[in-house]
C-alpha cells in the first residue's frame, strides 16, 4: 500500500523492518511492480537494491516492464532493462514489452493489440512506438482492431504517430480496418491512391463526409479524389452530404474562410448533380426526403432533372409529397415535376397524398393536372 501511494519514507522503513517485498497481491502484483506502475523511479531503486524480483509476473499488467510501457514511462523502460529484465516475458493483455536492443523478438506476437508495435501505437506515446521500429519491427505487419499500425494511428488522429510510422516505410495504401486505408492528412501529402477503394464508406472522400472532416476533405479534393465516385451503398459523395443533413458537414470552411454548402463545393469539383445511387436515387430525392430546402434549391439552380426516376419514393416530387412538405411540392412543381410521374412506394404522387389523407397536396396535385384515374 506504501508503494502504492508513492510514499517513499514509509516504503524505506516498512523495508527496514522486514517488510516482505516481494508478496503479491491480486491488483498490483508485488511492490516493485506497484513502484513501476506509480512512475516511482526512486522506489523502483529501493526495491531493486533490496534484491526484488524485476521479472516477477501477477498484477493487471503481467511484470513490471509491461507496467512501464503500457504507462509511458520512458526512464523506467530504460532503468528496467539495465537491471536485466526480460523482455521477452510472456503474460497478461499486454503480451510482453518487446522493445529496445536487448535481445527480444521485436515481431512476436502477443497482448491486447497483437504486438509491440501495435500495443504502442495504440498507447499513442511516440517515444515507445519508436523503440521497436528501431529494432527492425515490421511497420506494416497486418493486425488488431485497425488492421495495421497505420490505420490505428489515422483512426487516433495521431499525426505525430503517423508521420513516423510513414518515415520508417508504412504502406499508405494498404487495405483494411473499418475505413479502408490510411488516407489523413500526413497520408494525403506522401502521394497514397486518393480513390483507393475499400472499406465501410468505400473510399477516402466518402469518410471524409460522413465524418464531416473539413480539412481531410480538402486535401483529398486537391489531390484528385473523384467526386463522382461510388461508396458501397452509400452512392456518390454528393447523395452521402446530402443524406447526412448535418450542418457542420453541409457548411463548410473553404479555403478563403468562407462558409459554403458542401454540396456547392462537390458541384465546383465537377460532382454529377443527377448521378444514381443510394437509397433515394440521386442527390434531389435525398435533400427532400430529408425536408432540406436549402439543398433541394442548390441542386435545382444547379440544373438537377427535376423528373429523375428511381430510389424509394421513385420521384423527387412523390417524395415531397409523402413528407407533406407543401414548401417543396409547390417547389417542384414550380420547377417542371411532372406531377402524374409513376413509380416509388405510393405508385404516383396523388396516390401518396391521398395516403396521407393530406387533404390540402390533394387539392394541389388535382389543380396542377394530377390523374384521378392513374
């Protein structure tokens, strides 16, 4: 409990009266562990001097050497291997420290991430990463919850970490993880495949959207990311900002401060208004589907084809229609919809009104020529 507390005057004396320093308890294994979990440099040395056990295995972290990796504490990694630990030693979560030139298996696998590398990464203390990937660990091995080093530290957005993971070789198109590859910032300026296909989103300007990522969208626009490009199941980058209806995602800070609609920005990088694909169909049924006038009004001014057939209401204006949104039906209707269109859930537009039982889009449709008969 002395050790535990940092309380180096009371450790001294409990030692001094036979204090048995190496016993174990279930939580912090032995006292020199406890000591290395602490950062207590000065007990460390105490107990060391006083023949404790540096290799002892128990606790949470399985010996004293993971304990000082896992809490970053550079010194005591140092002072541990120069008292003889093992680095080696296999136990716990944490596998085993693997680190500096003292003989370990930098590659060997084990822990809660999979090796030393990964273990560290995860920790985002860029001193540690450091040590194994000096030893020759291998920056792309494949692995843990992110599929590589690489991808864990972009999904951390840990650009200290990712510029040095790049430095020592990390492949910045390797495939995996839950967004597809690595492609940051950092990544971006070291030339990886900006339309590099793969993952939940399905490419790099598909995450940069959903996520709402201003500047990783940018960057990827400037290096050639097509706009047009198809996510998996997500559509076009343009139907994803528009289905998202996320104003911070939706306004966005360009390059000169000035804050403009994403959809604008995709559009001004050559984004196909009327291109297919998503659960709406195209880009105008998700803006009304999602009750967006603002978006709906960029896409029309921008020559959208007010009559595109397709996605889950068939027509932009049945879609208006089954949200008995009167704005934007009179909207499409004033922009050309063709009011008897067939297709989507309802059949045609009139038949979503009557639905509803939306007496006053009923009457509209009827005096805008809908087809009782249809």
């Amino acid at each position: 409990m002395a050790v535990a507390n940092g309380n180096v005057a009371i450790v001294n004396l409990l030692l001094k009266k036979g204090a048995k320093f190496n016993a174990k308890s279930d939580k912090s294994g032995n006292a020199f562990q406890a000591a290395v979990a602490k950062r207590n440099k000065v007990n460390v040395n105490l107990l060391f001097d006083k023949g404790a056990d540096v290799n002892a295995q128990g606790s949470k972290y399985g010996n004293a050497l993971c304990a000082a990796v896992v809490n970053q504490h550079e010194s005591i990694v140092n002072l541990l291997l120069e008292k003889g630990v093992d680095v080696n030693a296999q136990d716990s979560e944490y596998g085993n420290a693997l680190i500096d030139a003292k003989g370990a298996d930098v590659n060997a696998w084990g822990g809660k991430y999979g090796n030393a590398l990964l273990d560290a990464v995860a920790n985002q203390n860029e001193v540690i990463v450091n040590l194994p990937l000096k030893e020759g660990a291998d920056v792309n091995v494949q692995g843990g919850k992110y599929s590589n080093a690489l991808l864990h530290a972009a999904a951390n957005q840990d650009k200290a970490i990712v510029n040095l993971l790049l430095e020592k070789g990390a492949e910045v198109n390797a495939q995996g993880g839950e967004y597809g590859n690595a492609l940051l910032d950092a990544v971006a300026n070291q030339a990886a495949d900006v339309n590099a296909q793969g993952g939940k989103y399905g490419n790099a300007l598909q995450v940069a959207v959903a996520k709402g990522n201003v500047d990783l969208m940018n960057i990827l626009l400037e290096k050639g990311a097509d706009a047009n490009a198809q996510g998996n199941g997500h559509g076009n980058t343009l139907w994803n900002a528009v289905v998202n209806q996320n104003e911070v995602i939706v306004h966005l800070l360009l390059e000169k401060g000035a804050n403009e609609h994403l959809v604008n920005l995709l559009l001004e990088n050559g984004a196909d208004v009327n291109a297919q694909g998503g659960k709406y169909g195209n880009a105008l049924q998700a803006a009304v589907a999602n009750q967006d006038e603002a978006i709906a009004m960029i896409l029309l001014e921008k020559g959208v084809d007010v009559n595109a057939q397709g996605g889950e209401y068939g027509s932009a204006l049945q879609a208006a229609v089954a949200k008995e949104n009167e704005t934007l039906v009179n909207l499409l209707l004033d922009k050309g919809a063709e009011v008897n269109a067939l297709g989507g859930l309802y059949g045609n537009a009139l038949k979503a009104a009557v639905a509803n039982q939306n007496e006053l889009i009923v009457t509209l449709l009827l005096e805008k020529g809908a087809d009782v008969n249809t």
